[in-house]
C-alpha cells in the first residue's frame, strides 16, 4: 500500500502503457481500525518512467480524529534510461508528509530524498518480475533538534507473481534502511506482501499484511487489512 509496485510498472513498461489503480483497506492492526485509501500512477516514456502515490489514513485508535484524515503521505519517483537494453537504472525519489498523534497534535514525516539504481528480472512471459534497489537515503533536519540532515541508506525488492492465469496476483515490497530514532534503533524494516483475487479486468478483491521492524515503535509488528481495488 505504501508503495506503486515497479515490478508491476515494468510489465506496463514493456506493453508501453501507463497503469494507474485506487485502493481502499481497512486496517484490522492493533491500534489501527481504520480506512486507509491509496491512489498510485505510472506513466513510462521513451526517457524511462515516473510513479507516484499517494496514502490517506481516515482515523485510528489514539489519534482522536474520527472523522476526517489523520495521516497523508505521498512518494514520487523517477527512473532513467537512455537505450532500451539498459539494464540498470538511476533513480531518483522524495517522499514526505504529515500525521495526527493525538490530542490535535499533527507531526510532519520529515522530507526524504533519495538516489540509487535499480534493476529488473522478468519471466519469458512476464508473470513473475523482481526489482532491486539500492539508494542513498538524506533526510531533512532529522538530527540535533531538527538542524542537521540525516545520511543513510535503503535496500528495496518489489515483486509480483500471477497465478491461475491472471485470476490471482502476489505482489509486494519490502524496505530496508537506516534512520536514527527516539527509541535508539537505527535499522528499520517494512514489507507489505499484497494479495488480489481478479474479478474483472479492473476490479480487484484482497488485501495486504504489514510486517515491520523497528517502524513504529522498537517491536515487531503484523499489521494486516481487507482491501478492494479497481484499476484504471
């Protein structure tokens, strides 16, 4: 949910199509019990590709808002090529926004840059893909009250299977990377294994499971929703 899935942009890549769908979940996490709506786009062109998404929360337990948005989060991305047997890529990417806490108190999701490479495997038939990334992470007055920038790192891996002839699709990310935190942990760890059931050619049913390290929080957490998709 947090992310457009590369690898599925990949296959719009190679039938030089854009792909966009809308998303809604709902959270059964602890502490969560809210709609979560994601809206992503992918758009490739003849000097490579550019994504975006954007993530809205409607609610929570804990953050005293119920009825409106309490987190908005967004990331774009663009990838680079100049022939079309590139096999790597350099990218680049900012993400950023803003989140509820509780008692009217709103906190902003500092402002991340990011720069790297990736790289993309396929099938002869294009129905299992994995993409690999590698960036240099910065992120804005994260240090000493908020006057010094962070520098680290994130590994990403997105995948996507199809199974049943297209009837059932196992996509996914998973992120590793390092940013220092309240709690002393550096190394962080996010991954969101999706699965849909395709009933039409547009219209999807399933959902995702969050699994995080050190995300929110010094613990491991599960995180899983129910989610509906329709894709444009």
């Amino acid at each position: 949910m947090k992310k457009l899935l590369l690898a599925i942009a990949f296959v719009a890549f190679v039938f030089s199509v854009s792909a966009q769908n809308v998303q809604l979940h709902y959270d059964f996490g602890e502490g969560r019990k809210m709609l979560t709506s994601t809206v992503e786009m992918f758009k490739p062109d003849k000097y490579g590709s550019t994504f975006f998404f954007v993530d809205m929360d409607y609610g929570a337990d804990g953050t005293g808002i119920d009825n409106g948005i309490s987190l908005a989060y967004w990331e774009i991305a663009r990838a680079f090529k100049w022939n079309e047997t590139q096999k790597f890529m350099p990218r680049v990417e900012y993400n950023g926004g803003t989140m509820s806490i509780g008692d009217g108190i709103w906190i902003p999701i500092e402002n991340c840059w990011l720069a790297g490479i990736e790289r993309t495997w396929a099938s002869a038939d294009f129905s299992k893909i994995l993409t690999l990334q590698a960036n240099y992470k910065n992120i804005k007055d994260k240090l000493e009250g908020g006057t010094k920038n962070q520098n680290g790192f994130q590994l990403t891996a997105v995948w996507v299977i199809q199974m049943l002839e297209g009837k059932l699709t196992f996509t996914g990310f998973a992120d590793f990377w390092k940013e220092e935190m309240f709690w002393g942990t550096d190394y962080r760890f996010l991954s969101e294994p999706q699965l849909w059931y395709n009933a039409s050619k547009n219209f999807a049913i399933g959902g995702e499971v969050e699994l995080s390290n050190n995300f929110v929080g010094d613990e491991f957490a599960v995180k899983p929703t129910l989610g509906l998709k329709w894709t444009f």
